[in-house]
C-alpha cells in the first residue's frame, strides 16, 4: 500500500533543477524536466550520495559524490540498467507536489 503525500510547493522546484526532500523518513529526490516532476529515492545506490542534490541535465540527475547517473523518469542507470533507483509516482495539485511512497 503506498500513501501520497505532499512533499514541496511545485515553485520550490524551478524547471532544470533537483530538490530533496523527506517524507514520512523516506530521502525523496525530486526533478522537473521541462515542467514534468519525477521523483526517485534520494539514495544513489553507488555510496548513498543525495541525488536531489545532482546535476540535473535533459532527463538524467548525475550523483553529486561520484557522477554516477540515473535517468529521472526510470530510475535507471544508463551505463549499466542494472543498477536502479526507487521511482515514485507523482501528482501536483493546487501548487503542491505530493508522492506516493511505500507505507511502512
């Protein structure tokens, strides 16, 4: 069972740029592409760097500790699709971007 939750105001989050958050004690990496937001676990599971503190270019966030990089919309890795991060899925309303994350 998932809980949406709201986790940012979408002008928190201008279109190019990364943000992270937590919800409900889970780290959340948020992205706008081109006004789309995609959210992914904040975890790069590389070393744990926080990918809502990335790089964001095009639909791709690269890690801010070891340039590791993941696509936003698939959470996959695009030099080794093995590796994956957690996506999760995300609606805006009045203003408000909330995250449907796993319950505990």
């Amino acid at each position: 069972m998932k809980k949406l939750l709201p986790i940012a105001n979408l002008s928190d989050l201008a279109p190019g740029s990364c943000l992270s958050v937590e919800a409900d004690g889970i780290g959340v990496a948020l992205f706008n592409v081109d006004g789309t937001i995609y959210a992914l676990d904040n975890t790069c599971p590389h070393a744990g760097g926080p990918l809502g503190e990335g790089t964001l270019s095009n639909e791709i966030v690269e890690c801010p500790w070891h340039r590791w990089r993941y696509n936003v919309r698939t959470g996959e890795r695009p030099e080794n699709p093995e590796f994956k991060v957690a996506c999760y899925q995300v609606h805006v309303r009045d203003n408000v971007i909330l995250v449907a994350i796993p319950a505990k």
